[in-house]
C-alpha cells in the first residue's frame, strides 16, 4: 500500500487491519506468497476462525468453496501483517478530505455531545452536497437548500453515531478509568472528554487509528449516503414537472425537506426518503416498483368482475429503477358500516395477496385509510422461497402448508420472537396495537455523563396507523371475522367464476412476467441482530475479526450462492438485498449479480398452479386458517367464565352408549382427514399453539399427551379398540411415531408435556398393541433420561412437575415388571420432600417457580401430590412418603371454605373459590379424593367427594367440553365417584353430560374445545380428541383408563 495516500495520523499496519478477507485474498497472490507462516500459528488462526465463527469442519469447507480458496490459504491470509500494494483505495482518499474539513473547520458553538465524534463526517458530506447545488442552475427555485441540508444531515449524524456510538463509550470508560477527564461531577467529565478526546483532532484521530475497521465503516456509509441522497436529488430535480402535475403539487412549491432512513438500508446506503413540500409529502423509493402499477390493475379487474364495496390502491409514478408514490395517509372512520366495509376489502386483499404469494405485509406496510386498507409496499409479491434441504417429515410438510397458507402473508395475526418465557410481538397487518418487544432493545442509558453506557432495555411498540378507528377510537376486531372472510370468500369465488380471463396470456396476472420483485432469504430483525453484533467495539480493530461473527451466517445453510453475498452486504452496513424477476428462477444480489436457477421453479410459474387448483375446498380451509389465526390473537380471559348454557342433571333416563360410541368415532374421522403424514410413517395436524401471553398461534402439534401427538395416539388407540378400524390403528402408530422423532431433544421430563408423555403413549401402546421390542427399547432409554432430570424439576406437581412423573414410572414398573422405573419414581418422591414449604397447617409446593404462591387443587397443587405421595409410599413400603402425603392433605384441607362450600382458589389468594374444574377446583380435587381411598381409611374422604360433585354439579358445567377445564373432565369425577361409592345416579349424569355435549353440537356445529373462542383444536386436554376419549370413556369405562388420572392400561 502506498504509504503517501495514509491519511494523517493512521498508521500503515492500523489500515491494513480494515481490509476484509476478500481484499486480503487478492494481495495475497502477490505480496504473501513468498511469507513464511509457522505451522502452528496458522492452525490456532484456523481454531479462532472456527471458534467463533461457530464453523464445523463441512461448513467450513463449504465456505472455502464458494470463495475459492483451500484451507491452506485462508490459515495464511488470517496469519498475515506485512501486506503491501500499490493501490490507492477510494475511501482513503475520503477520509483524507474529511479529516482535513475537520482540521480547517472551526468548530462552532454547540452542545457538546458524542455527535462532535462524526463531525469529520457531517462536513464532508456537507460540502459534497453543497459542491453539487452549486452546479444546478436555478436550485434555489425549486429546494431550499439550507433546510433541505439540516435535514437530511440529521439523519446522516444519527445513522453513523448508531455504528460509533458504543466504542466511543468504551474510549470514554477508558479515559474515566485512566483520570484523564477533569470535572467534580458526572456531566463534567463527559463534557471534558468531548473537549480533549473528541474536539481535539490529533486526539479523535488517535481514536479512529485505534479502529480502523469503524473508521473505513464510518465513511464508507457516509459516501453511500451522499452518493444515494445526490442520486436521488437528481431524479427529483428530472423528473420534477412531472411529480407536481401527478401528485397535484402546486409548482411554486419547492422542496424544504428530506427525511432518509424511512426504511431498512440496502445496495450501498439506498433507502426511502420523505420529500416534504410546504403542504404535501412525495414518497421516493430507489427501486423499480412495477409491479405496483399492475397490482392496482389487478384491483381494477376484481372491481370490474363484481367486487364489492370496490377496492382502492394509491397513485404511483413509476420509472426504470426508482418509483415515485403518493403519501398515503391514515384516515378514520365515522360509522360501523365503514368499519364493515374496511374488513370486507381487506378479506379481499387478502385472498388477492395470498394468491400472488405476497409475504411481509405487516403493520408498517398497511395503512388504514378510512374505509380503504391501503397496502403501500408491494415489492413482495410473487415471493419465491428456497427449498429447504429438510427431510420430508410429517412436521414439516405442516410447516410447509403454514407456509403456504394465508398465514404466510403478514396480514394475519402471528406471534413472532415467542418462546417458552418470551409471550412474543404481533407484528402483522393486523397486529400493530401498543405492546412490549419480546427482547430488550439496545439503548442509550445515563447519557452526557461519564456513566454512559448501551444496555439492553424493554421497549414498547408504538401505535402503527394499519387498524380502523372509529370515531378516534380502534374497535374491537372480534365482530369484524366474518367480513374479513366474507371478503376473502369473495375474492376467491372471483377468481373461480373468471379463472380462465385471470390466466390469459394477455390477463392481469401475465402483465407481472417482467417485474422486479424482492426475495427475503432471512428475517430482517435476523440480519439487524448480526449486523448490530458486528458493530461491537469488540470487532472494529479488525476486520477479520468482525468477518468471523458474520461468517456464523454459513451455520446450517444450505449452499446456494447466497450467503456470500449477506455476508458482503453486511459488511457494508446494509441488511442484505436480494431480487428476482417474476417469470425467471435466477437470484440477483443487491450489486446486481445473478445466481442462476436459484430456484426450482419462478413465482409466475407458482402463482399460476395457485390459481389453477384453487377449488372450494381450498378456500374453506384459508377461510379456517383466517378464523383461528384472527380469534386465537384477541385476548379471550373470560370465555371459559361464561356459562354458555345451562345442564339440569337428571339420572332418571337411561342413556344409550351408542350415541357416544358413534361421535367419538364421528370425531376420529373428522381428525383423520385433517392428518398430515411424513415419508417416516409419521403424522401431525396443524393447530392452534399456547403462546406465552396465553394467546394462540396456528403450528404444527407438539409431542406431548396434553396437546400434542401422544394425546393424539392414545386416543386413536383406543378408538381403535371400541371402533376397529385400520385408519384408526395406523393414525395411532403414526402419531407415536411422530411424538418418538420430535419429542427426544426435549429437555423437560413431565408426564403431560415431556418425555414422560412418551413413556405414557408407549405404556398403553404395548398394553394395546402387545410389546415390540423397538418400544420396549424407547421405554428403557425414556427412563434413564427421566431418571436423569430428577433435580431439574422446579414445578413438582401432576402436569408439570415430579408429581405426574412419579405415577407414569410406577405404571411402567407395575405393568412390567420393571424394577429401575420404581426406583426413579422414589427419587423423584424424595425431590418432592425436599421442596416442600412448610406452613402452619400442613406442606405444600412452589409449583410455579417465577410464583410464591402455594396452590391446592389435583393438577397444579396439594390434593394431586397428596395422592401422588400415598402411591408412591404404598409402592416403595416407605412410610416417610405416606406421612408427607398426610401434610400436604392437611394444607389442602385447610383450603375448604364452609361458607361457600367449595375451596378456595390460591391463585387469587383466596380471595375467591375454585372453579370447578379437573385442572383447578372442585372436580379434581374429588378426583385427588376418591384417588386417595385405598391408601387411607378416612371417613372424611368420602364427605369431600360428595362435597366436590355437588360444587361440580352447581359451578362446574356449561362453561367448556374440555377434559381440562370443561365439561367431559368433570364427567370423569362422577363417573368415578359413583363407581367408588356406589352412587349410579352420578354415573347416569357423567353419561347424561356426554351426550349433552353431542347434542350442544348437534344443534351448534361445533364442539366447546378449552382455548380462546373455542377454536377447534385437535389435542387431547383441551381439544376434540380428548372430548372423543372421554365419549369413549363414558361409554366403556371398563376399557377406557381415566387419562386424568394417568391411570395404567386396563388388563383385558
């Protein structure tokens, strides 16, 4: 490198820190060839690479592949310092008349603050811009240029100090640290490191020498800004006639303002802008959006062929590689009929965006104007996706379908960035209200002080202007569901009637063939958190070093060409950019590169099959997909709290099983042709899914017995007993099948959501099915990995926690005779006594441990482990369980309030009684009871169970179906209560509400499932399979084990 085009005061070795590999790579052929590396040294640059790159031996040489190098070669380049080259780089040259603006610019007064740090920066710019008005005759008529400068400068300043800001912080913690800043209190210092550190150029200098990687970033993106804003101003300053005639802008108005960084930034810097005039906003976009011209012509198609109320888009001027659009603006509404309407268009939107497979249409790219959903950025459609290299396992072909479906548009509800903690943002079209972020977002915390730092802090999501208010106020979306879907059945019905003019050669969706569409490879908020990584002070010393983080993006990626070309922009500052052309299957990088064949087949060609199988079917079930997503997202806490009708039990009729028999098994073919079978024998169904925020989201099932395919598989199973049916048999296997493949990486050991579930399926599968040696196997890995997790448990109770755990290792060792089973079972009693929380009355447990609350009851509480512990005692000959299970009795005793006959709810701190339910309350509770009588000989048990059927029968029916909390749950306490004491009357009613519920859907066309709105939902807890087992149940209760009480298969 010629060392005469350094700029002042950075140092030959300090620059070549900012070469990337790719550059290093070509001074590699003829400066490096001839160094002598030592063996070792390149092995350990090799590790390091690895190390953090997260890179596997493959990956790694996949990587090597795609940039042409062997490994030999890339240990060396990572190894080598002395690089020289006589090329002069551009941005060198930059930097060099940046630093000298800043050295010959007095600075004027103004507020000391860590923007000072960029002012090299803002300068150059600043005269760059000017230097260009200069040259257009006449500027002055058409921009005010000073306050056109303040504005676009800001954003400018504020987009660099977002990349510098945090290692300008560290170089102010170090100074604090070394006494070099002068000052009596906080702000002082601050202020003294601006002035000596900042404000001094040898010393600001001194700093950018430290990271030359952030410096090289820093005025690389400030010529991407200027080359991208000039680029735009020019355009404007052509095309301005035409802009104030289409957008109706009075042509003495000239331009006062321009706001960038409205958007992400991609290909070197571009973004859209804002051009603000004195009464008007023109919205430019660097990027050729034909394909919103022939959206709106498509809107203008359905209008013709009968859509109604008719549908609305936005004016658009269109060029070769930029768009001009109009400012859509929100707007409210002042009627009910207008918010009617909104929905309706919006359904149709919907059903025309899903056809075009548009994706990302979320809260910030819909604007409700009035009565018009406005969709404002359309370079999504015709989206193609990359075929993952997945194996074709029922899950993923669920996956695939979600993929496929309405879902994947954006519009509707969708939980993103959820997990087992995180309850997730809604960010969708529909979405959009004020909420929290799942994730703390990097902030400035104790700013203008020399106690600045970035921390990680919870944020909200500001209100978006994509949902209808009327009169001022948003509106309930709950009532509007069915114009939603009244608009997409309408929509489609369209396209069924004209099917053949939509296709023509010369119909609206062939004028797509040659528009430019943008492919998202990964999610944005992926790509901000690694380009927000490498900004880290940690990674701006050297350039390789920040190439490592980013090198993480070759983990788990299939090799098409791609990656490379994230990795590029990345580096750059930009989040990555890719395009396609609608009727072609290339990939275009952001610079312009074409990866050929990138995909199987183009969007045209998909669009096409879209329409052409589109059928009735198809659009009942989007229509389906539209109902779950919308009403399983609206916050529901009261629904089971409202009785939806009234029971009058009544054991005087004798009550034919047949009814029952014939709608469970009307249920086992309704769940069987909604069945999504993998290559591996495999199945699964797609459902709604509990999010943390006790919300739903449409996923493919889980493994567990509470909701998921092992719950599924038991009742197929037994199905298959009453009702022999090969359909049934194979649904049974198969979802087994699926539960042993998607449940072994599961952490959590618990019998209704972990692997005790699988121990569970696989117990009562052999003792239906008789024993296979590969179950056997399963069942004796299961054990040693539960027997593993004993002191992972933190609930304890029957769901959740060692309590239900206990009872499936018991049947296992019970039902064959197993010895180790009983001993993990012990364990897990002994995990149980050295939790328990003492209290004046008896023990009881943390079963939630974020919660100090104890709670009694048979799922989450006291009576469920009481009984599990008397169990427990009676198989192990330990009494010291026996006398454990006797205090947590006690404390659930003490929960029965005399007054209102019933036990009081913990959950409220015993404000409140229990509802009568098996997860909570009276129900289960008399269930624990009735549990508990062969282990004690306690005349009290008997009056609680009366006490909990009577609270039952008073409290706990026409609220829900469910086993959970509904009514076929509580059915099982009076059906086992009557058999245990001998009362038939209450096995007559636990009969009687079954066929209730057949009638309830009879009349209504749906079962009441256990989750918001009572969405359908297949699972066996709260859905329709475990309505079916227990219509079984009721029927053969000889044959069919109570799975409430994780009781062992019933010998024949």
């Amino acid at each position: 490198m010629n060392t005469n085009s350094i700029p002042i005061n950075l140092s030959l070795p300090q620059i070549n820190k900012s070469l990337t590999l790719k550059e290093r790579t070509k001074l590699f052929c003829t400066s490096l060839e001839h160094e002598q590396i030592p063996k070792k040294e390149i092995e350990e640059a090799l590790q390091s690479w690895q190390e953090v790159s997260l890179l596997d031996e493959p990956t790694l040489q996949k990587k090597l592949r795609a940039t042409q190098l062997d490994i030999d070669t890339f240990g060396k380049i990572l190894c080598a310092t002395n690089i020289e080259t006589k090329q002069n780089d551009d941005w060198m040259h930059w930097l060099e008349e940046a630093l000298q603006l800043n050295r010959s610019t007095p600075v004027e007064d103004t507020e000391l603050d860590l923007h000072l740090a960029v002012r090299p920066f803002h300068l150059w710019a600043k005269k760059k811009v000017e230097d260009y008005f200069q040259h257009i005759p006449q500027i002055n008529q058409m921009i005010q240029t000073n306050s056109v400068l303040d504005s676009i400068l800001f954003d400018l300043v504020d987009g660099l100090i977002s990349i510098a800001g945090r290692t300008l912080v560290l170089e102010l913690h170090i100074a604090r640290e070394m006494g070099e800043l002068e000052g009596d209190h906080s702000e002082a210092r601050f202020q003294s490191f601006i002035k000596q550190k900042i404000m001094n150029p040898d010393q600001l200098e001194f700093i950018y020498n430290e990271y030359p990687t952030l410096v090289r970033l820093l005025i690389t993106r400030t010529h991407y800004f200027i080359q991208a804003l000039l680029e735009a101003i020019t355009r404007y300053i052509s095309d301005r006639k035409q802009i104030h005639q289409e957008f109706h802008i009075d042509p003495s108005q000239p331009l006062t303002s321009i706001s960038a960084g409205m958007g992400d930034s991609h290909q070197q810097g571009r973004t859209v802008m804002h051009f603000q005039f004195d009464s008007k906003r023109v919205i430019y976009k660097p990027k050729s959006l034909s394909v919103s011209d022939h959206f709106h012509e498509l809107l203008h198609w359905f209008n013709q062929h009968g859509f109604t109320p008719p549908l609305n888009g936005y004016h658009v001027l269109g060029k070769n590689d930029y768009t001009w659009e109009e400012f859509v603006s929100s707007e409210g509404c002042t009627s009910e009929e207008e918010i009617e309407r909104f929905y309706h268009r919006l359904g149709g939107l919907l059903a025309i965006v899903h056809t075009l497979h548009g994706v990302d249409f979320h809260y910030e790219n819909i604007i409700a104007r009035g009565e018009y959903p406005t969709l404002i950025d359309l370079e999504t459609l015709f989206h193609n996706e990359v075929p993952m290299s997945l194996e074709d396992f029922a899950q993923v072909r669920a996956n695939k379908r979600i993929g496929e479906s309405v879902l994947i548009t954006g519009i509707l509800p969708l939980i993103l960035f959820s997990g087992k903690e995180e309850s997730g943002v809604d960010m969708s079209g529909l979405g959009g209200l004020e909420q929290e972020y799942p994730t703390p977002i990097l902030q400035e915390e104790n700013p203008r002080t020399d106690q600045m730092r970035y921390v990680r802090k919870n944020a909200v999501v500001k209100l978006k202007e994509n949902l209808p208010k009327l009169n001022g106020q948003f509106v309930e979306i709950t009532p509007y569901v069915r114009d939603i879907i009244n608009g997409f059945n309408q929509a489609n019905q369209i396209m069924l009637e004209h099917r053949a003019d939509l296709l023509h050669d010369e119909g609206p969706i062939a004028q797509f063939k040659q528009d430019k569409v943008r492919i998202i490879l990964r999610n944005t908020q992926f790509y901000y958190d690694f380009l927000l990584e490498s900004q880290h002070p940690d990674y701006m010393e050297d350039t390789i070093e920040r190439e490592k983080i980013l090198d993480r993006l070759w983990y788990r990626r299939k090799e098409n060409g791609s990656t490379i070309h994230e990795i590029e922009d990345l580096l750059e500052g930009d989040i990555p950019f890719f395009t396609s052309i609608v009727d072609s299957t290339d990939l275009i990088s952001s610079t312009g590169k074409r990866i050929p064949h990138f995909f199987p087949e183009s969007s045209y060609q998909k669009v096409l099959k879209r329409i052409q199988s589109l059928t009735s079917e198809e659009i009942e079930q989007q229509s389906n997909y539209i109902h779950a997503s919308i009403l399983g997202n609206v916050e529901s806490k009261n629904h089971l709290q409202v009785k939806q009708y009234h029971f009058t039990p009544d054991p005087s009729h004798h009550l034919s099983v047949q009814p029952l028999i014939s709608a469970a098994e009307e249920i086992g073919l309704h769940l069987s042709k909604q069945a999504i079978y993998g290559v591996k024998n495999d199945v699964t169904w797609i459902s709604p899914s509990p999010t943390a925020n006790n919300l739903w989201t449409l996923a493919p099932m889980d493994f567990g017995l509470y909701s998921g395919v092992c719950g599924i598989s038991v009742f197929y199973g037994y199905l298959d007993q009453i009702c022999p049916n090969s359909t049934f048999r194979d649904l049974s296997h198969s979802a087994l099948q699926t539960a042993l493949h998607t449940g072994k990486h599961v952490a959590d050991a618990n019998a209704f959501m972990g692997q005790s579930s699988i121990l569970y399926t696989l117990s009562h599968m052999t003792g239906l099915y008789g024993e296979k040696e590969e179950w056997t196997s399963y069942m004796e890995e299961l054990t040693q990995f539960i027997g593993e997790k004993v002191d992972k448990d933190q609930h304890y109770d029957l769901i959740h926690g060692s309590s239900g755990i206990i009872h499936v290792l018991l049947n296992v060792a019970q039902q064959f005779n197993w010895a180790y089973p009983a001993q993990v079972a012990q364990a897990y009693g002994e995990h149980l006594i050295k939790h328990a929380v003492q209290t004046e009355k008896g023990v009881a447990w943390k079963t939630n441990p974020n919660k100090s609350t104890l709670l009694g009851g048979f799922s989450h509480g006291t009576s469920g482990i009481a009984w599990t512990l008397f169990r427990l005692a009676s198989a192990t000959g330990q009494e010291k369980f026996h006398e454990w299970g006797l205090k947590a009795l006690q404390y659930d005793r003490c929960l029965y309030d005399n007054r209102l006959q019933n036990w009081l709810d913990m959950r409220t701190n015993g404000t409140s009684s229990s509802p009568a339910q098996w997860c909570h309350g009276a129900s289960g509770i008399g269930i624990s009871r009735i549990l508990c009588l062969p282990y004690l000989q306690d005349k009290q048990l008997e009056e609680e169970i009366h006490s909990s059927v009577q609270a039952t029968l008073q409290n706990g029916i026409g609220y829900s179906q469910s086993l959970c909390h509904g009514d076929l749950g509580n059915s099982d306490l009076l059906l086992m209560a009557g058999d245990a004491l001998g009362q038939q009357q209450w096995i007559k009613i636990s009969r009687q509400i079954g066929h209730h519920a057949i009638q309830y859907k009879q009349s209504n066309g749906k079962y009441l499932t256990g989750i918001s709105h009572f969405l359908e939902t297949p699972g066996l807890l709260v859905g329709l399979s475990g309505i079916g087992y227990q219509l079984l149940r009721l029927a053969h209760p000889d044959q069919i084990p109570s799975v409430l009480s994780l009781q062992m298969p019933i010998k024949k």
